[in-house]
C-alpha cells in the first residue's frame, strides 16, 4: 500500500541478509494490511521470489496459492525461485508430494516405516 514496505526495499533488506549469511529468503507479501488490493491467483507471488533471487543474488522460497505440481515444476525449472513453499496446502494435502511425483511422471516409493 502507499507509504508500505516495496519491493526494491524487500531486495535490498535481502541483498543485506545474503551477506550476514542468510541463505533463503521466504517471499511473501504478507498480507497484513487489510485495505490492499492483491490480485489473488495461483502463483501471485512468484515474481517477487523471482525478483529478489536475481537483484540480491540469495535463494528465495515462491508462496502464494501454489496447488498444481506442474505450476511448482514451471516455478524452479524456470528459474522463478529456488524452492516453492506449500505451507496450506500440506496441512490440506500431506501425500501432496507423493500426488505430485506421479502427475509430474517421477516413480517415488513410499519411506521405510
């Protein structure tokens, strides 16, 4: 929102983490202020990932309504992000990755018990 955190702030707080050692920055937009305006949609905010992981040169995690395999696929093999963090869709969906190796085509086995 006006007057808010930006993202050019959001890349140079993360520039500076990078060099005290921070290794992953979570990119979220946060959603905390409730008269924005955010067009919410599968992968919203993928380009803010995208962004920091270029312009500070640091691992970021893309958040933001990631449900299908093949869009968290897209998101790493494109390069968007180094990782896609799936916090609500976990708790909805555990087997989500056992679910998603097989749409993605990838034979998986379930782990020693």
């Amino acid at each position: 929102t006006d007057g808010g955190w930006n993202l050019d702030e959001a890349v140079e707080l993360s520039r500076r983490l990078g060099a005290l050692g921070v290794d992953l920055v979570d990119c979220s937009s946060g959603g905390n202020v409730a008269s924005a305006r955010i067009p919410v949609k599968p992968g919203y905010q993928v380009p803010f990932a995208e962004r920091i992981r270029q312009a500070a040169a640091v691992a970021t995690g893309a958040v933001g309504l990631i449900t299908d395999p093949a869009d968290a696929d897209a998101i790493i093999r494109g390069g968007q992000a180094d990782l896609v963090l799936l916090a609500r869709e976990m708790l909805r969906d555990p087997y989500w990755p056992l679910r998603a190796a097989g749409v993605l085509g990838h034979e998986v086995s379930w782990p020693s018990q």
